[in-house]
C-alpha cells in the first residue's frame, strides 16, 4: 500500500426530511448573506425551492439560477458576479452534480480578481485560494460532488470539459433519498452508471489494496443490486438510499488512498460531452465495456479475475471471469435501458474521433497516468468499439 | 436506511516513516505546550521515543507514561494533573488503543474541575466540555480509537471497565504500518481479533443496508486474509498496512450508518477483562464464536446466511452457510494461535458469571438494544459454552 493522506471534514445528514430541522443552522452559522444556486424549474415544480426558501427567512438571499447539465462557465462567471457584488457569506447550491459543481468553482472565485475560467484551467490557483462554505442539497445520485473537492466545468466555445480541483470540500450536504423519488429513469440509470464507472477508474489501479478493493465491491454490489429496482420502483426508499449513499462513498476520497493511476474513461467522455452534449453517465455506459475489453491482458487478467469474482460473483477459471465480467457489465448496463452505442446518442459518424482522442490523451494523461496508458489510436479504437453492440450481442 | 449524521475531521497520515516530516508540524500547530503520553519501555527499546523527541525540539514536552493495557483510571487523572499544572496545548499520544484511550479522556478532563471518573461513567458530560487536540502515532492495529471519539477506561477499584465518547476524535493520526512490525504474534492476533469483532458488532444489526453491509463484507475479508499472512511474516508491510487501515475503517463511524442495535460481545467481554484482565481481543476471540451459535435462529439466519455468503464464500443453503460461517469464524481465530476457551485464558471456574453477566447486560442494555436481545441467563450461557470447545472441535 502506498503512502497517503486522508482527511474529509464534510458534515453528512442524510435521510428523509434531514432539511426541514436542520437547513436554516447549516446555512446561517456561515453568515446572513447567501447565494442560492439551482437548476431549472424542476425544484420549483416539486416544491422544494418554497420549501428552502421558508428555511432561509431571515437571512438574505440572491438566486442564480439555471446552471445546466455539464455545467458551463458562463454560470460560474455569473455566480462570480454576484458573490462579490453581494459579499456572499455561503453558498447554498440545491441540485444534482452540475449544479454542486459550479457552487463549488462560484465558492472560489470570490477570492479570485480575474476569469475563473483560470481556475479551471489550473485547480492549483483554486489551492491558493480561500473558499466559501458550501451547504448542498443533493437531489440526484451520481457525480459524488456532495463529499470532495472536485467540479467539472465545460466551455463550450472552446470545446472543453475539465475536472478542478479546491480546498474544501461542502461544508455540510444534505441527502434526502425521497427528493430523488421524481428523477427520470434515464437520469437514474445515467447516475448508478457514474457510480459503477467512478468505482471502475479507482478498482482498476497498479496499486489496488486489499482494504479499498474489499470496500469498492461492497459499494459496486450495492450499486448493481439497487439501480435495477429504483428504476422500477422509483419510490423505493432503500434502493434510492442505497444510491444515494454509495455515491457519496465512492468518491469521497476513501476508496482510493494509496492509488497510482489517474482515470481513463472520463477524459474520453468528458470529450464526448464537450462535442455532443450527451449525458455523462450514458457517455460513460458506452465506453466502460469497451474499455474494459480494450484493457484486457495477460497482465491484467488476473484483477480483471477478482472483478468478476468479488463484484459479480462468477466462478470459473481467470479467462472465464474476466471475460464473464465484462459481459455482466454491458447486460447491466443495457437492462438500464440506456443507449449502449455512440450512434444510440447521435454520434453516428468519426468526424471528431481523431481530435477528441488526442485531447483526451493529453488532458487525462492516459500515455503516462492510466491504469493501461494509451495512445491517441487506443481512444480511437476504443471509440470505433462503441459504433456498434457487435462485441456484446451475437 | 435510518436517517444519520455523519462527520469524521480526523486527518490521516498513513504509511511508511510518515512521521519523519510531518509529525513537528502536526502537534506544533496547536501550541507549545506538549503533554507526551505512552505505555512501557517499547518505544524507548524500539527507537520510537528517541524519533519522536527529536521531532518535539523546540516545544516544551511534558511526558505521562506507563500507561497500561485495559488503561486505568488512575493514569487519567495523573494526565489531569499534568494537563492543568502544565497548561497543555496538545497531547501527543504514542502507542495502541490503550494509550489513546487515555490521552482522549484527559484531553477532556484539562476542562473539568472534579475526578475524570465523573467522564467516563456519564459520556454526556464530556460532550459538554472542551477537548484538547489529540495527535497521535498508532503502534497497534486493533482498537480504531486512532479516528473516533471513543475511549474505554477501567477502574479496578469498582472492577468497572466502560466506554465513553469525547466530541472530538483525533486531530492528526499518523499510521505507519512499519511501527507494527515488532508487535507480538499474541498482540498480532488479538488486535485482528478486535477488528474482526468491531466489524461483527454492526455488521449483525436489524437495520443493515446494503452499502455499510457490502463494505464491511470487504473488510472482514481484508482482515481474515491479511491477519495470517502479519502472524506468519511480521515485516510483511501489505498485510501490517491491510491491518492497520481494515482497524480504522472498521470504527471510524462510517461502516454503521443508520444503525439500530447496540454491541453485545464487547460488553461481555468488559466484565472478563475487568474481573481477569486478560487480553481484549483474545476475549473476544474466545466469546464470538459462542455467541454467534448462541444468536442463530430462524429469524437472523438469513443475516447469517449473508454472512456466510459474502464474507466468507460460502455455497448452499441458508442453514448450510450460516453453519459454516460459525464454524470458519471459530477456525480463523484458533489458527490465529490464540486460546479460545476460558480456561485456556485462566478462568477455570464460574464464580462470577452471574455477577458478570448481570453487568453486561445493564452496561450494554443487552435486554433492550441488542441485536438478539439477552438477559443475564443468555449470557451465562455464553460464558458457559466457553468453557470448553466442545461445539467447534469434534
């Protein structure tokens, strides 16, 4: 095991209701002056923006609204905006993971006197910096965000979706599991699938432990068992729970400690959502199991082995498991009844393919960091993979 | 899933000589007035002591040592001495769980004018007061106090042996798996032992979900594989670094999230080590087994069952696997090398069990809050199966 730090200071209350006790001392131990960030309409349909709002009373608030899916720093430049026009004490960002994220990039760039684009472009300025409390209410299972320091941010007119990176991660999130009751199936699948691949870029590691991996199958058979049945039964408490609380734990730092290598599959979507603005976790259901069977070696055999025997449960010889693993991972993908190949989300020529691979390649690092270093021709390959079901379904 | 909240400030410096570079800034950070806190002659025959000191110059070190296994009261209130004639900032504490088991309770005690036995027989007092910050370096995988509020103290005066909780767990702890190396095959073995239970004490819970039980599952595994592998090869550094976080992972709050029931085998065993002071884990060892066959019913059998199941690769039949996760749990142990009847660890009669049991079960509310709820007769039987291994050994 290699040398680490660790330390997640984030405060959790999670459970039903969490909000109605416990939201007005959260936000107001921060200060009086708060900036409230949202999405769409969605809150406001649910009633959960009059419901936040009856918690603020007393305290001051200035609303940014309509941070987008693949957040866009134009709403960060907006957000910029108003904390320093309002001295904003706190941030309370009420949303999925775009909306968290750009909260969190908006919580820094209070302390920062130019484009927070910059801020983006390189996290260790964010490090630099000093940065609003957080408090969030997380209404769709997926990214993570509620518990690290990370955001991904797009910009569309240069065609970039990058990870950063700041000091603090929220100060306090609230995870209520019946606030995601109302999120589409196709936003619950593409979350579990977040969850399934965040856990795929920390399992497969040169240095994977025997503690962490023990962790992340737990948290993998939690995921596969749980995702099937809140799309079936949206208002399934413990499945939505379940959910909920496996992202949390698989990106908050824990799962990881002691890894070596950087991730893989999310610079190759991340390009695929800066071109095509498809949906992250779809983008990430396509190309796992393309990746997984590009990876798939003599020296890689034998963690692929304990994937399908620890995750799966599969028995058999090394070949057999891992190749059984593969196959279970695009079944329980495509039984999500998400798009499995780039033309089912309108990707349906290779224009881009090229251009997109080398800026993954270079962006993620994937010829020195990757758990299987890459080259711009392995994106390519990986890609070509992904323009038909052929290698899944005979 | 319960409702739960969730928090964990501790920053954790794991691996090998991490205490070499940052252990000065660690405890300097709080101020210069150091209360060092340790057990026997170990550290100074080891070379710890002399490593630590030389990274204290500058800051004004004030030393309590010989702090005990089963730490006593009355080393507790000699730290209070200290602590207020001394006006600590910070305590450095520099061995197992006992030795931070104390120095967690005189962090308190600076701030409480009367015996710090008041602290420990109502843990509601200390939430009330303020806290010392606690560093320490772990030189013992067992107990998980190196990242939680939790201490348990004894008195043999009153042959009392209690748990208390603080408001704060550790500031810094550092982990360096190498420090382990020279800990005995029995200390090896009871420290695994204690691990294995802490995970046993939530994992068998009526409210268990499917992500805290599926990272658990991962840890037992990890202890379970890795225990052997530190007894047979004491420099092995995965198996000693798997130990050492599996300790903390399992005890830091978040593998019993939403949890109901309280612990049933560690209040029984607070009555053995008070009565007999013999070794923690050992204890635990000797008492899991029989209270694992004395809890099997048709009714937690499919919990048992899972257990089998996940932790320990079982196949067959509900009844088949929970059979033979009681039995694998047992063979584990006595592979360990450790006694694992009574008699084995000197108690040969059963002079104070009813004494012992009737404490157990108001101590740990065993009537109301176990997971198989147990009144002193249940316990006595426990006990009474321990006196031979008659159940396990044919």
């Amino acid at each position: 095991m290699n040398n680490f730090k660790f330390q997640n200071k984030t405060a959790i209350q999670f459970g039903k209701d969490v909000i109605d006790n416990a939201l007005h001392d959260a936000v107001a131990q921060f200060g009086q002056n708060v900036l409230f960030v949202y999405g769409g309409g969605s809150i406001k349909k649910s009633g959960l923006y009059d419901r936040v709002m009856s918690k603020l009373a007393g305290l001051t608030v200035v609303e940014l609204s309509d941070i987008a899916p693949n957040p866009k720093i134009a709403s960060v430049r907006a957000g910029q905006d108003l904390v320093k026009a309002h001295d904003i004490d706190v941030i309370l960002a009420v949303g999925g993971g775009s909306v968290i994220d750009a909260a969190k990039v908006i919580a820094s760039s209070k302390f920062y006197d130019a484009d927070p684009w910059d801020l983006v472009l390189d996290s260790g300025k964010r490090y630099q910096l000093d940065q609003l409390p957080v408090v969030d209410i997380l209404t769709l299972s997926a990214t993570g965000t509620e518990m690290n320091v990370g955001s991904v941010i797009s910009n569309p007119e240069t065609h970039q979706k990058l990870g950063t990176g700041g000091p603090q991660s929220p100060a306090v999130s609230f995870l209520d599991p019946t606030l995601t009751y109302t999120v589409s199936k196709w936003q619950t699948a593409a979350g579990a699938i977040d969850i399934f691949s965040h856990l795929t870029e920390q399992y497969f590691d040169r240095s994977a432990n025997d503690v962490t991996s023990g962790m992340m199958a737990g948290l993998y058979r939690a995921v596969i068992k749980n995702a099937p049945i809140a799309l079936a039964d949206p208002d399934n408490y413990d499945a939505r729970a379940a959910l909920m609380w496996a992202s949390t734990m698989s990106l908050n730092g824990l799962v990881n400690v002691g890894n070596i290598n950087g991730w893989t599959v999310h610079p190759i979507e991340h390009e695929l959502s800066a071109y095509y603005d498809i949906t992250h976790g779809v983008g990430l259901g396509i190309l796992t199991p393309r990746w997984m069977q590009y990876s798939l070696s003599a020296e890689t055999l034998p963690r692929f082995a304990q994937f399908g025997r620890e995750v799966w449960d599969l028995t058999g010889t090394d070949e057999v498991v891992a190749q059984g693993a593969i196959q279970a991972t695009f079944d329980w993908i495509k039984a999500l009844d998400v798009p499995t190949t780039l033309p089912g989300v309108g990707i349906v020529d290779k224009t881009h393919f090229e251009v997109m691979a080398e800026s993954a390649v270079k962006v993620g690092r994937l010829a020195q960091a990757a758990y299987v270093p890459m080259q711009a021709a392995d994106v390519v390959a990986i890609l070509s993979a992904a323009m038909t079901d052929d290698d899944f379904i005979q």
